[in-house]
C-alpha cells in the first residue's frame, strides 16, 4: 500500500472545511481555492477531472498539491 505523503491529511482538511457538503470541486471551486480564473483551473485540472462524478475528488486535489514543488 502506497504511503501518504507529508502534507496530505492538512490539505484534505482544509478542502473538508472549506468545501464541507462536496466530495469533488468544479472548476470554479478550483479556481476560487488556488486563486486563479476557471479557464485556467480547466487547463490545469483536466486531466483529473471525472465525468462520473462530476468533477475533480477532493482526495486527488490534495495528493497533487503535495505532489507540487517535490521532484
């Protein structure tokens, strides 16, 4: 079983408080958290977006924003 990486619990967290009735974000939900337009978070956040649910699960937000600035 993969580990969690630093970080991952305090994101998902913070995206519980913000967004608590939801389990996937909307574009615009993207955009308002990451401070940038819903055309932008599309471009960004496409590639994990899924139709079946209806956008992207707060689980795979907070798993790439661990993931950023870490190579």
């Amino acid at each position: 079983m993969a580990r969690e990486k630093d970080g991952f619990r305090e994101q998902l967290e913070r995206l519980d408080e913000k967004f608590p009735e939801q389990e996937t974000l909307k574009y615009n939900d993207i955009g308002q958290l990451l401070g940038y337009s819903q055309s932008t978070a599309k471009r960004k956040w496409k590639p994990f977006y899924n139709p079946k649910c209806g956008g992207v699960s707060k689980v795979r937000i907070a798993q790439e924003l661990c993931a950023v600035g870490k190579s």
